[in-house]
C-alpha cells in the first residue's frame, strides 16, 4: 500500500479499550464532581450550554440552576454512555489534570511508538480521528507510557468534523489536509469506521486487536509493524 498520510482511530486501534474504558472513564466519573465545583471556571462555556438545556427541558428559570444541577445531568449522560460534546471537553479538562499530576499515563501497543515513528521519519504525515475530543487525543499521545508523541502528528480530529461512520467526514478531513483521499489511509478496528472512509475514497485497513471482530470487507493487521513504510 502506498499512502502519503495515515489517520488513526485510537481507542481499539493504537490503545486498549480497556484503558479508555476502565481507567479514563471511571476517573472522570470519580472526579467530575469536585473538578466542577473546584474549577468550574476551565469550561465556562460547557457550564452555561448544559444549564441551557436543563432550564429549556426543566421550564426553569436559568438563575435557578445551580452546578449540582449539571452535575447530576453529566452523571446520567455517562450512564447512558451519551456522546455529548460539552461532556467530552468537561472529561478532557479532567484528564489534563490526571495525566499532569501523572496519575495516569496514556496506553499504547507496544509495537505504536516505533512504527510512528519511523512512518514520521519517512515523512508520512500523521493523524488522528477518534470520538474523543482533541485535547484527550492530544493528552494522551503527549503522557503517553512511551513519552511524549504528540509532536509526531499534524492533525487531531474528533466528532466536530462529523460522525466516524458517515463517509462525509473522510471527505471533510482530507479537504481539511488537502491530501487526495486516495493517498491517505485510515486504521480503525471498527468495520463501519472503515466502510465510510473507503466509500469517501480512502484506502482503509482494520487492526485486530484483542476482543476485535474481523472484517470480511477490508484487509487486516495485526500490529503496526505489518504496515508499508515506504
């Protein structure tokens, strides 16, 4: 395969679901509350959409919703497992302070740093996609156990630019890099996720990982290794 960029899916993809899902979540849901009591003013702007919403849905005046409130809205949002934007900036900003403070570091394979690198030294450009937002993609290569990444890639994407499994969003991110979407390929664990990207264009290959359910539509690695470099 030849391919002048690559853009990466993490959770599944470059780290374990079981990290994002037994020790990113539960530590955002442990510390949401004193976090928004303690520095509510880090998200401001989250605060005041998500009081929005309970005033509209709760007929109450605005004045009379209170942190608590959000608090307890945030909570059931996490119980659903609910995809929201505000939530997502709110569980970045709580991950900053775990991973600053270096009460978590960031899970990669094994095999990732080094095949990141060297896809940097030949000068494939690299990037991200994944549901979390920028700034935990970001955290997470930069505290990441094999030190700090981040520097190896030229874009971040989340859901802002749209949803993983519409092919609209492949085409957006490669306008985005004015790379042809021919020339770049997309890794993903998810079959779906690999479906939008290679109808927008894109040359797409599933990772299997533990747990993962191969594809009988795309071709399949098992590390990064197996990638081409040149």
């Amino acid at each position: 395969m030849k391919y002048k960029a690559l853009l990466t899916d993490i959770e599944g993809t470059t780290t374990s679901i079981h990290f994002v899902h037994d020790e990113l979540f539960p530590l955002a849901k442990r510390e949401l509350p004193d976090f928004l009591h303690r520095h509510s003013e880090q998200v401001i702007p989250q605060l005041e959409n998500l009081r929005e919403k309970i005033a509209r849905d709760t007929k109450r005046a605005i004045e009379s919703v209170h942190t608590d409130d959000v608090i307890a809205l945030l909570l059931s949002y996490i119980a659903q497992d609910k995809k929201d934007t505000d939530l997502k900036v709110i569980q970045g900003k709580i991950w900053r302070h775990a991973y600053e403070s270096e009460k978590v570091k960031g899970h990669l394979y094994e095999e990732v740093p080094g095949a990141l690198k060297k896809l940097h030294a030949r000068s494939i450009i690299l990037a991200v996609y994944s549901s979390g937002s920028v700034e935990a993609q970001q955290l997470l290569f930069k505290y990441s156990t094999a030190g700090d990444l981040s520097s190896l890639f030229s874009h971040y994407f989340d859901t802002k630019i749209g949803m993983k499994k519409e092919k609209e969003s492949y085409e957006r991110i490669a306008r985005f890099m004015e790379i042809e979407p021919h020339d770049i390929l997309f890794l993903s664990d998810v079959e779906a996720e690999l479906d939008a990207a290679a109808e927008a264009g894109f040359q797409a290959l599933q990772v299997i990982r533990p747990g993962t359910e191969p594809s009988e539509r795309h071709r399949h690695i098992a590390t990064f290794e197996e990638l081409n470099y040149s």
